[in-house]
C-alpha cells in the first residue's frame, strides 16, 4: 500500500483508533508509520501526551471490566447474574478455561433482561468460581435464547409438579 492509500485510510479514523494505532506503531510497516505520523500532526495531537493519556484510560477500562462487569449482585434472589457458558476452550497445561456470558437482571434467580455479553476466564476447580471477565461483547442472542428457553422450561416444569404434588399426596 503507499503512503497516499495511507493517508486517506487514516484520514478516515477517529482520533481514539489513531491513538490505538500508535500503540502498536512496532507492528506498522514504515510507510504506515510515516502516513500516521502525518495524520497526528495534521489533527495536532501530540503523540507522546495523548499515548499516555490513552494507555491510562485503557489500563482503567480493562480493571473495571475485569473486577466487575455490570455489577453482580444479587440480594434475595434479586439483581444482576450470569448465565450461560458458550464458546469453551479449556486449558490443560495452564487449567485456565475461556468461555462467553451473559449477565442478566433476574427476578426470584429468573433471568429477565440481558445487560451484557463478556468474555470470561477461571482458573477450573472443584469449587473455584473467581471469574476474570477479559471484555464486553456485542450481546449473544443465541445464548440469550437459549437461558430463556431453559429457564422457561424450567419454571413450567416447577408448576407443573406444584399442580401434580397435592393429587400424589392426598389420594383417597
């Protein structure tokens, strides 16, 4: 690609995807560099200042997301929790397992609305449930079909035995 093809594909980013480009400016070809150098300076961003800045910001993102996506609470049965496990890779040489989730706020352990897809990693253990969540995706409606559908099932199941149990125990 030349330089000019360059100059117009940067000319067409944002000033946070430049940024994200001059973090990585190791992995450009000297041509890209030299187009992206040009942009920066033609939009009067400083280059070292703003990386900084920008490497903080996402330093700061990546902790929030990873102590806690959307707050996970739940205090009697009400308020945020994750369901589902797509997407798995385990592994074995580290026994670290990789999956997809999905929070959602729930009513009485019932999951009603979808607040955020994430990518989410732990150490597999017996009893381990300390879970690194490494980024938000865009939500994952099969998923998101899928837990309505279990917990749908799951409900009728549990009115059904409520309706069947009196005619078991007090039979005549």
């Amino acid at each position: 690609m030349e330089i000019q093809d360059l100059a117009r594909e940067y000319e067409s980013k944002t000033d946070e995807e430049l940024l994200r480009l001059a973090l990585d400016s190791e992995q450009l070809t000297s041509e890209a560099n030299t187009a992206l150098t040009g942009e920066l300076a033609k939009r009067r961003i400083n280059r070292t200042d703003r990386l900084i800045a920008f490497r903080e910001q996402e330093a700061q993102r990546q902790t929030e997301l990873a102590s806690d996506p959307g707050r996970l609470f739940s205090v009697y049965s009400i308020g945020r929790s994750r369901f589902g496990k797509a997407r798995y890779v385990y592994n074995s040489e580290t026994g670290m397992e990789r999956f997809t989730t999905t929070v959602f706020v729930v009513l009485f352990y019932f999951p009603l609305i979808p607040t955020g897809t994430y990518l989410a990693e732990r150490k597999r253990g017996f009893v381990s449930n300390q879970i690194t969540f490494l980024e938000k995706l865009p939500l994952d409606w099969e998923q998101i079909l899928k837990v309505w559908v279990v917990a749908a099932g799951s409900l009728l199941v549990l009115i059904w035995i409520f309706k069947l149990l009196p005619r078991l125990l007090y039979r005549p």
